[in-house]
C-alpha cells in the first residue's frame, strides 16, 4: 500500500495567503458574520453557527428543538417539497406551494410551511415520532433564504407565534 | 437435390475462406453493425432515464468509462406496474463504440464498393469515423475546469471539475515556495469503516504521509453539533461525517484523515483534511513550517485572464439568465487582448476554450458588491471534431443525393431517347 509522489507545481493566482497554525474550530467553522440578523425569543438559546446555518438556536424543554436560518440552493417548491419529504409527506406542486400562507421576510415574501409526523433529517440521525415542523421560505434577490423550526410537537405548536415574530424581524446586516 | 447441391457449394466456399478473411468479414459484416447499433440506442435510452436518478457524470462514468468492460443497465418499470427494476447487462458503452468503428472502417470504407457514385456514402462514413474518434480523444485527453474570478482581478489558473488533491507546501517567510501535489487516485479507493491505510513516500520532503477513511462527499463535523456513529475517529472535537454522493458529484466535497510520519521518527498528531476549510493544517516538522490543504486539483494555464466586467442579466422574477457576459484581458508575455465571452460565445485560445459558466455577487442582497464570473476551462484536442464530422456527414448525404439525382436524370433521358419516335 505504498506509492511515491514526486509531482509538484509552482505557486499560483489561486494561492491565497493563508493564516498558519490555524485552530481546528479556525479551520472548521466560519468565522464571518451571519448576513441575517433577527431578534430571537429570550428564552431561545443562541448557538454558533455552522457553515450551513446563519443563525443557529435550540428552544424548548426536550432539548431537541432548533430553529435555524439557511441559504440554501434550488427553487423555493424545491425546499418546500425537500422539507415535507423529511416528514414523509407527499410533494406540493407549484399551484399547490403558490396556495400556502404567505408571510413578509427579509423585503419579500415567504411561504410558511408545516408539517408533523416521523422526522427524517438525513443526517445520519435516526428518524423521530411526534415531531413537527414550522418554517417560512423566500426567495431574496438570487438566493434562497429558510427558517426552519424542527422539535417535539407540542413545543413547535407552542413556539409558533414567537417564530412568526422571529421571521418578521429578519433584516439583511449592514 | 438442387438444395442439397446448393447447400455443399456453399458450405465447401465457407471452408474455403480462411480465418483471417471470415474474421474480416464478421468484423466488417451488416449484422455486426445492426447488433452494435441496437446495444447503443438501448445504452443511450437508459442511461438517459438513469442519469435523472443518478446524475449526468456518474451515469456516464457507468456507461460509456474504458474501465467497463460490462455494465447493467437499469430500467425502472412504472409504479403501475410494479415498479420493478430490470436489470439489463450489456458491454460498456466505450468497447461497443469502439467495435462500431472497426466495423464502418473495414465495412463502410475498406470493403465499401468504389466508384464515383459511392462518394457520398465514403465521405458521410468518414465523418462518423471523425464524430466516434473525437469522442475517443475526448474520453483519453480532455481536461475540464473552472476560472472563477471577482471583477478586477487576473487569474492564471483552472480548478478540476472532480479531481480532489492533497496539497503540501513548505512556507518560508510566510508564503510557499512550491506546492507538493499527490493526487486523489492515490485516496479515492480508501473508502468506508474498514479502510486500509495508504503511505504516501514523499523523497523531497522531510516525511511521508499516511491517508485512510476517504469520503468524496465528506462533511467535517463537530461531537458538539451531532455525536458521532460508532467508531468514527474523532481529532480535536471534529469528525468525518460520510454523506452520499450528489448527482452533480461536481459538488461533492472530499474529506479523509491524515498523519504524517517525519524521518527524524518524531510523532505528530494525526488531522482531518477537508476540502471544505477555512484554513489549511499545519505543522512544524524540526525548524521548517508545513501547509496541508485538501483541495481540486489546479492547473496552471500558459496566459493570464483579467476580468475587466462582468454582465448578468436575468428574466424577470426568475433566476433564468437572459445574458451573461464577461469582458477579459487576455495577458501573454507582455501583450493584451481584449475578449468578450457570452453564452455559447467561448473564447479559443492556444487549444483551451473559455465557456462562460455562472456569474453571481460576493452579497446576493447588495446591488453594489462585486461581481464574480466562472468560466468553465477545457482543455480538448477534439473539441471542434463533432462539428467538423457533422459538415463532413452533411456534405457526404448532399454529394450522394446530387450523384443519386443525376443518375436518374440521365436513365430517364436515355429511357425516352431510346422510345420510339412518333
């Protein structure tokens, strides 16, 4: 299982100064600051970011509800349909995701979005009964903005109208 | 007792012919070509379905790569009718393609009846040989890439589409020197739980290195986002999560766990390379500074390209472009030229082609960030053969066609010439 490898090539346009010694959570993590900024609930519990979440918060008694913000790629029926798939639901079409509640969010409008059931993340966690979902989706300019409330359902039920509050408050950084 | 006759007279010419010439007349022969032709219009059709499971790249890889010898094919029945998947095995695209060309070579050009009125067909023949060699030269040289560049600034170098590659540099006074490159078939087949560990030798460096637990489509994780599955090595808090492949596997990001081993024995903790970092590792080996960077493969181009201004329109309340269009300075040895790039506009340029890919802002929301362009950079000897072989098929079909037209005039003339007067 030994090879040699002698190829090597010279310093290029795309060779950034990099910062040496860098920490683990230097290397891992973002260190920019979200683009979205909101006013959270007080009794949310703010948590770092993560390269796919620009804000980042736990709620609830259990433990295991979370409220995020993401960029993410793709058409707002093609998050909506991503979503509702997580909880086995059956995919909306445009007429249908054009039908949902709308709310304002970030300068536009957002589709609210739920659903309650088995709760699949795919993230290599195993699926969860009796959690539900709440969340908006806009699309922003070219991009794809959520905010996603994933957690026991009674708690998500609870937490509805201070999510609402939470999505309206959203401002794009200055 | 005519059959019979007829039967030994063929079957003594059968014995007659030699190896080779049977050989040549299997090769060159009709029913060959009718086989070879059904096999890739059945492969074309499915990896065509299969590919909007299995994304574009990985179903051509299955289909038409040197490396398979066979495939099976996959077609899904509808759910009306249970849904079943079939499984078809059939010869790898690349094989079938190849026998197609011996076969027209020696059946529709060497064995072909010549004469004048055969042109066309020699020449329509030709430039399928030419459309079925460029797919060949393709498939062993092209090198496919991108050029990502902010509005202002010059780059001299095209990033792999696929390619993930271990980058060792040595930083002297803050910056390297020379990078180390060791390649991603070095890394690709250490896949899963039970991985083996690969030792790199690297002779003009101070150590080895030793790779093992490949994810193409790793994602680094922290014990404090999502415990980890059992046995999962953890370094500093962080572990490889090993997510499936994406259909696009263009945007798959690899990840594996690395060690080095210095010569002076000493021991150094092993890390996590990612290709999605912020920053790269490093480690002090005695009194010199190392950088390791998990990143797509770069190639240095022979000129350097400045984006002067990059154009993007979009249709109305969509994210459909209407228009891109990059405005660039090629720079060589002193000299500049100004190009403009658009969609399906490349620029051609000392045998490497500049496809204008995506454009997009450092912040979406802000009207006023800069803007940046992606080229797609490749790199194809055969790149214009398809079009070429198409003209040369065209002018084949109209050449016979004419030689076809004339022929039937001058019969119809010769027939009413040798009618009887009235």
């Amino acid at each position: 299982m030994e090879v040699t490898s002698t190829e090597t090539r010279a310093v290029l346009s795309a060779d950034k100064p990099v910062k040496l010694f860098a920490s683990s959570d230097e290397r891992f993590r973002a260190a920019v600051d979200s683009p979205v900024q909101g006013d959270a609930p007080a009794d949310w519990l703010s948590r770092p970011g993560t390269e796919f979440r620009l804000l980042n918060y736990a709620f609830g008694a259990s433990g295991s509800g979370e409220v995020y913000v993401s960029r993410s790629m793709g058409s707002v029926l093609d998050n909506v349909n991503r979503w509702l798939k997580q909880f086995e639901q059956k995919d909306l079409d445009q007429v249908e995701v054009d039908a949902l509640e709308k709310v304002s969010m970030l300068g536009g409008q957002a589709v609210w979005v739920q659903a309650e059931g088995s709760y699949a993340s795919g993230m290599g966690k195993p699926t969860v009964e009796g959690f539900a979902l709440a969340g908006t989706i806009a699309q922003v300019g070219a991009d794809i903005y959520t905010v996603k409330m994933v957690g026991p359902k009674d708690e998500v039920t609870a937490e509805r109208v201070k999510l609402a509050a939470f999505v309206k408050s959203l401002r794009m950084a200055e | 007792m005519v059959e019979e006759t007829n039967q030994d007279s063929s079957a003594a010419m059968q014995r007659r012919k030699s190896l080779p010439s049977l050989v040549f007349h299997f090769l060159a022969g009709f029913p060959l070509a009718t086989v070879l032709m059904l096999i890739l219009l059945l492969q074309t059709w499915l990896a065509t379905l299969e590919q909007v499971d299995y994304g574009l790249h990985a179903t051509l890889r299955k289909y038409f790569d040197p490396q398979a010898f066979y495939i099976i094919g996959e077609l899904r029945l509808p759910e009306e009718i249970g849904g079943l998947a079939l499984k078809i095995p059939m010869p790898g695209g690349y094989y079938v393609l190849g026998l197609f060309f011996i076969n027209l070579l020696l059946g529709g050009i060497v064995r072909a009846r010549k004469g004048w009125n055969k042109v066309g067909n020699l020449i329509s023949h030709a430039g399928i040989l030419l459309m079925i060699l460029s797919a060949a030269v393709t498939e062993r040289t092209e090198k496919r890439g991108t050029m990502d560049f902010f509005e202002g600034e010059t780059s001299n170098t095209a990033q792999d589409y696929y390619e993930y590659v271990v980058e060792v540099s040595e930083h002297t006074n803050g910056a390297p020197k020379e990078v180390h490159v060791i390649r991603g078939n070095y890394l690709a087949d250490l896949r899963g739980e039970s991985a083996p560990v690969r030792k790199v030798l690297l002779p003009s460096l101070p150590f080895d290195m030793e790779f093992t637990r490949y994810a193409p489509n790793g994602r680094v994780m922290s014990v404090s986002e999502m415990a980890p599955p059992a046995g999962t090595p953890v370094l500093d808090g962080y572990y490889i999560f090993d997510r499936p492949t994406n259909k696009a596997t263009e945007i798959d990001v690899a990840a594996c766990y690395a060690k080095i081993s210095p010569r002076d024995a000493s021991s150094i903790p092993s890390f996590i390379l990612s290709g999605d970092v912020f920053q790269p590792h490093t480690v002090k080996v005695g009194e010199r500074t190392f950088t390791f960077h998990m990143r797509k493969l770069l190639w240095p181009m022979p000129f350097s390209v400045k984006l002067d201004k990059a154009t993007a329109e979009y249709y109305p309340n969509s994210t459909k472009p209407k228009k891109f269009e990059s405005i660039v300075t090629r720079l060589e040895n002193g000299s500049e030229a100004k190009v403009e790039i658009k969609m399906n506009e490349p620029m051609r340029y000392e045998g490497l082609t500049f496809y204008q890919r995506m454009m997009g802002r450092e912040n979406a929301q802000l009207a006023d960030s800069r803007p940046y362009s992606q080229l797609e950079v490749v790199k194809n000897p055969a790149d214009q053969w398809p079009f070429y072989s198409l003209w040369v098929v065209t002018v084949g079909l109209l050449v016979h066609l004419l030689i076809k037209f004339y022929v039937f005039v001058v019969r119809i003339n010769k027939k009413r010439a040798n009618q009887p007067q009235r």
